[in-house]
C-alpha cells in the first residue's frame, strides 16, 4: 500500500472524523479510502451498508405490505385523516 498525503477542505474533514468518531470507521485513513473508492471506483448498493440484498429489502416490503393489508380488512387499522 501506498502512502500519499493529501489535504481536506474543512468541511471534509469534519465530516470524515464524525464518521471516524461514530464507530463506522477503525481510522481516518479508513474513512478516506472508503469515500475515495465509492466516488471514483463503484458506488455500492444502499443496502450493502446493512448487509441486505435488493431482494431481500423487496421480499420483506411485500410482507409488510401484505400484513397492513390484511390489518385493513380485519379492521385493525384506522384511516388517517389530518
């Protein structure tokens, strides 16, 4: 691995230590490398971050759809109205 140094604008760099802080990353380096390969390599999939499929989120979202409507015609739920 390669060393390189580089400068961050403020705001980048506030922003890439709240991460570091948060737990999300063991380092900054961590942190930087992360940004750099999702912005110029590939952006990953949303739900990578939680490590699901695409699949996976739809068949749970049917589910959950599937049971608020069986909610509606069991008359569990009632109509909103604001």
């Amino acid at each position: 691995m390669q060393r390189h140094h580089i400068t961050l604008s403020t705001p980048v760099s506030k922003a890439l230590r709240a991460q570091v802080k948060s737990g999300r990353y063991k380092d900054f380096s961590a942190a930087v490398q992360d940004a750099a390969w999702q912005y110029f390599m590939a952006p990953r999939s949303i739900f990578q971050e939680y490590g699901v499929t695409a699949e996976e989120v739809e068949v749970a979202a049917t589910r959950d759809h599937a049971e608020i409507q069986r909610a509606r015609k069991a008359g569990r739920l009632k109509a909103w109205k604001p």
